[in-house]
C-alpha cells in the first residue's frame, strides 16, 4: 500500500511541475549596463585658434567625452580634466580650421581625438568622441549625463 500511494504521489508530483514552472516568475532581466558606461561627459567650451589669411581667428568647439563601460567608468570620470587639457594643447598646437570640423574631415578629426583621449589615459576608458553643434543643448542629455559633466571637471 505505502508502494503504491508513494507511485501515485510521485506520478502527481510529476505532471504537476510544468504547472508549476508555468507559475513561477520570470527572473528579472537586467536593463543595460550598470554605473557610468554609455554615459556623455560635455567638456567646457573651447576657444580653438586656427590660420587664416588675415591673420589668427579663434572658433568655439564643444566636445563630448563617450564612457565606454567597464571597470574604468569611474577612472575615465575622473581623467577628464586632463583629457581637456591635453585636446587644448592638441588644438592649439595643430589649429584645425573650420572645414576639418565637416564631413570626413571631422570623422578624421574626432578620431585624432579619441586616439588622444586614449594615449592620456588607457584603453577602455572611452567609447568615443563627440563635436556638440550650435543647436544642441546641454539639456537634451541624459540626467546622468548632465550631472557627470558637471562632476567630471
């Protein structure tokens, strides 16, 4: 009898599990990368000189500093003031004219950036290189991102 009621109970517990698989909660789904990765770091607004046949004009360039994600995002956070410094030196010692900053040439250009970005503080710290326009706004950012830009200097 204790045969045959521990089959049965058995048997029952058994096509009872996919009821129960079919019960239980999904598990929770990640929603992207976790810190600082992917985030948008506005470095202030530079005065760039660059040569003209009258003589030295001076143009605003605005850049966007990409964390890459990883163990670094922090680091790259706290690099950034040197990063700055070392675009500045690079600006105004190869004065890049109006043109280097439309279309291929600013391809060209941001990746000399990115490489520089790169050589001043290791690799995995930065995913890119961003040039802000005229129109865009530092208010069109991510709330993370504004407020790493304006802890990140």
């Amino acid at each position: 009898m204790h045969k045959r009621l521990g089959t049965l109970l058995g048997l029952a517990l058994l096509l009872a599990a996919p009821a129960f698989a079919a019960v239980a909660p999904p598990p929770p789904q990640a929603e992207g990368p976790i810190g600082y990765g992917g985030a948008k770091v506005q470095l202030n607004p530079i005065m760039s000189p660059y040569r003209t046949p009258s003589g030295v004009r001076y143009q605003v360039i605005s850049i966007r500093m990409v964390l890459d994600v990883g163990v670094n995002e922090r680091p790259a956070c706290f690099m950034i003031p040197v990063v700055h410094e070392k675009i500045l030196f690079y600006l105004y010692k190869n004065m890049p004219s109006p043109e280097d900053l439309q279309g291929q040439r600013r391809d060209v250009f941001l990746k000399e950036m990115l490489d520089l970005a790169t050589a001043a503080t290791d690799r995995g710290f930065y995913a890119g290189v961003e040039l802000v326009g005229e129109d865009d706004d530092k208010s069109k950012m991510d709330p993370k991102s504004q407020t790493l830009s304006s802890q990140c200097k």
